[in-house]
C-alpha cells in the first residue's frame, strides 16, 4: 500500500467514515478508479455535511429557547 493509500485511510478513519467506505477508498485506489475514488470521497463528505446541518439545527433550535427563556426573566 502507498504513501497516498495510507493518507486517504487515516482521513477517512479520523472523520469517522465507515469502514466499508474505507475499504472501497483503498480499494478504488489500488485498482486505479480515480474518479470513482472522488465519487466516493463526495459521498463521505455528503454524509459530514449532513450531520453537520443536523448539529446546526440542534443548535438554533437550543438557541432559540434560551433566548425565550431571557425573556422571562
């Protein structure tokens, strides 16, 4: 496995994508599936947007009733 292989790995691993999604990375790596590579690599980045919206929801949401809460004071 190469230097780049080993870098994709550990990115994925430490923005806690699968380890299915991992296996494929490496393995489209290894075949030489660039595009299919960054296809994937979407993907995973869809999925941390998803639940980055997610949190910000939770958020507002939370912000929201300490502000109502204020209010009452």
């Amino acid at each position: 496995m190469g230097e780049r292989a080993v870098d994709i790995t550990e990115v994925l691993a430490d923005t806690g994508c699968s380890q299915e999604l991992i296996d494929r990375a490496e393995s489209l790596l290894k075949s030489g599936y660039t595009e299919d590579l960054i296809r994937c690599l979407k993907l995973c980045r869809c999925d941390l947007m998803d639940e980055l919206h997610e949190q910000y929801k939770k958020i507002d949401y939370l912000d929201h009733v300490i502000r109502q809460t204020e209010k009452t004071k």
